[in-house]
C-alpha cells in the first residue's frame, strides 16, 4: 500500500472511530439525561410489584400468601395497594414457599384485602398519628408558593416550647414519619408531621421536581416558623432519607435555625453525588451513563427543584458535618441496600462529639423501625430526653 492510501485509509478509519465516539457521547448523554430527570421527578403513581397469592384463615388467625419485593424483609411492615387505597398491617414472616412467603395479616385499615390485588410493601405501619392514642389536630403552613398540610400531635403532658418537625423522605408521604412521634410525645415534644413541596396537599416545587434537600429545606424551615408562632422556644427536627438531607440544611443554614436544639435522623441521605451512582447501579445503568446524569443535574443541564443546578458540594457528609451545630441521632443499618450507611459512618466519625450513630445490622432503607421498634424508639426517646437547651 502506498504512503498516501495508507494515509487516506488512517484518515477514514480516524474519522470512524471519532464518528463513533460522537455516537456513544450522544448516546450516554441522552440515557444520562433520562436518568437525571428520573431522580427528580416525582412518580405519578408508586410501583405496585407485590402480589397476594393466597389469603389463608386456617388455625384462627389470618395469613396472605405473597411475593415481590420486600416481601420477604424481617420485621413487620404496610402492605399498600388498589393505588393507595387500600391498607393492611403484615407481621413478621411466618412460612416460606417456593417464591413466596407468608404474614400474619394483623389489620386491614382501608380497602378489602383479597388474592390476586397487587400493591407495595412499606415501612409505614400508621396511617394517622391518631392511632397512636394522642389529640391530633390537621393544620396549615405558609410556604413558597402556598400553604403546605401538617398533623398537629399533642402529648398528653407537653412540655412548654418543646416541639419536633418530622419529614418524610423522597417518594414518600407523609404517613412514613408517623412511626418516630410516639417517643417524643412520650418525651413530652408537641410534634408536627409535615407535606412538603411536590406532595399532595403541598404546592408544586420548582418545575415539579425534587431538590434532593435544597430546596424541601425551606418548607422544613417554614414548619419551624409556624411552630414559633404557636409557642415553640426550641424545634427538633427529624428527618428521613431525603428528609434527613432536609432538616441538616435547615439546622445549618435555615432562617430560623436559632431554635433547632438537635436533629434525629433515620436512614440519611448524606452523600448525594455517589449515592446516585449506586442508585444508578441497583437499577443496572452504566456508570458512563449515571456519571453523565450526575453532572447534568449539577450543571442544570437538567432542571431540578432548584434553579441552577444542585450543587452536590453542599450535599457531602463532610460538609454537613462542618456546618453541624447540635446534636444528632443517627439512626443506620449495616442491611440497608439504598442508601448504604458509609455516609453516615463517615458523618459521626467527623464530629464524635456532636454525633451519636445507632448502627443496626439487619433493616431496609427507612424499615430500622419495622426491624426493633421496642430499641428504635427508647433510643430516640433518650435522646430526645437529655437534648439540652441552646445556649445551656
């Protein structure tokens, strides 16, 4: 072959191959946009991949037979189906086959139970703070864009100016709080429960979609003002997953942070930026692909609930524990698949004396409770107990 074919064929194959490489960024770069908009977009209607198979009232008590995901987790868990409206209470596994696992049907709150139905384990148990045996009370907030809905809880002996604000984490309502008001209220806390922006019986956030904690940090500071205005001296704030990334920047940096004494925090989020890459990995996409996703949604190439992009230096355990100012619960699981505990570890190793970490071995992302209730809510009522005044 000649110097100049050998030329113009090194040519053809160079612009091959950069025509490729143009091909897979374009490629890459679109999958990423679809990843990054799915992170941030709430669901119009959660998943419903658990099935009833059989329901079986044999030996006095009731069974349902069932399969899908979560349904084989230990502990005690909701089984949520006919697209919410329907509640059951499942207790712990009590026989296996094939692919399916039996529970103890304990209640069914709403709805009528029945084989064949499809519906989503969760670790919400309450659907109302009523149940818990307090005065409640449904109440409204100002918020961006409009007024955000609460449950007011009272306990029966309240502590003058003590009170909590408890925020559910992302996907979720406000039903999966519900399991963390008993110990405060037992500790004398007056609790609210609140909806944020994108919930229903919120305001739509900004372009329908989720701040990972930025922007719902706002919502959690106007649930502190709204406490204030009903006597609070003093706001604990408890957050979960996406909730727990809410209430850190709200105690760090928030308007009315002065009041915040101390936070629970059950299953964090507190290290965004590589926990959407696991994320992205649980659900089998590429790391080119999640990477790619990522740095949209920083740069606001993909819009989010949060105007000019999500700046994940804000969200790191590191900077959260910098900007720490009160105590903290951590509430952590070593079998926790979504959200895996490292970030929390890494947390309290950086501020020991602010951080007290109850790592649990077994206990899905938000399901530590469904795990030990009994242990889950007399370490959170001890800590809530001894918090001591801002300023003491």
């Amino acid at each position: 072959m000649s110097t100049r074919s050998a030329a113009r064929s090194f040519g053809l194959w160079t612009g091959v191959a950069a025509g490729c490489a143009a091909l897979g960024a374009i490629v890459v770069g679109g999958l990423g946009i679809a990843v990054a908009r799915r992170v941030v977009t709430p669901a119009a209607r959660p998943e419903s991949r658990a099935t009833i198979h059989e329901i079986d009232r044999a030996g006095g008590r009731i069974r349902a037979w069932l399969s899908g995901p979560d349904g084989d987790l230990p502990g005690r868990y909701s089984f949520i189906f006919d697209d919410g409206a329907g509640h059951a209470r499942l207790g712990p596994v009590l026989a296996r086959r094939g692919g399916s696992v039996a529970r103890e049907v304990v209640g069914v709150d709403r709805g009528t139970l029945r084989e064949g139905v499809r519906g989503r384990i969760t670790g919400w148990w309450y659907v109302d703070p009523s149940e818990l045996g307090y005065r409640v009370e449904r109440v409204a907030f100002p918020v961006e864009g409009g007024e955000a809905e609460a449950w007011l809880v009272h306990p029966r002996r309240a502590k003058k100016g003590r009170w909590a604000v408890h925020v559910h984490g992302r996907g979720a309502l406000p039903e999966e709080a519900i399991r963390g008001v008993a110990p405060f209220a037992r500790a004398g806390v007056t609790s609210l429960v609140i909806s944020y922006r994108n919930d229903p019986g919120a305001p739509r956030g900004t372009h329908g979609r989720y701040g990972l904690g930025l922007a719902e940090s706002r919502d959690v500071d106007a649930a502190i003002a709204e406490a204030e205005r009903r006597g609070a001296t003093r706001v604990t704030l408890f957050g979960w997953s996406m909730g727990g990334t809410a209430c850190l920047l709200s105690a760090a940096h928030g308007e009315h942070r002065r009041l915040v004494d101390g936070l629970v925090l059950d299953s964090p989020a507190l290290d965004w930026e590589p926990l959407l890459r696991h994320q992205a990995t649980l659900s089998r996409v590429p790391r080119p692909v999640a990477r790619a996703g990522v740095e949209m949604l920083g740069r606001g190439v993909v819009r989010a609930g949060e105007p000019g992009g999500l700046d994940f230096e804000r969200l790191s355990a590191e900077r959260f524990a910098r900007d720490l100012r009160v105590p903290v619960l951590v509430h952590a699981s070593e079998g926790d698949t979504f959200v895996p505990p490292e970030g929390a570890v890494r947390f309290a190793a950086a501020r020991p004396r602010f951080v007290q970490l109850r790592l649990q071995r077994q206990g899905e992302h938000v399901r530590l409770w469904n795990v030990d209730p009994e242990g889950w809510e007399d370490a959170t009522e001890t800590f809530v107990r001894a918090l001591p005044r801002q300023g003491a």
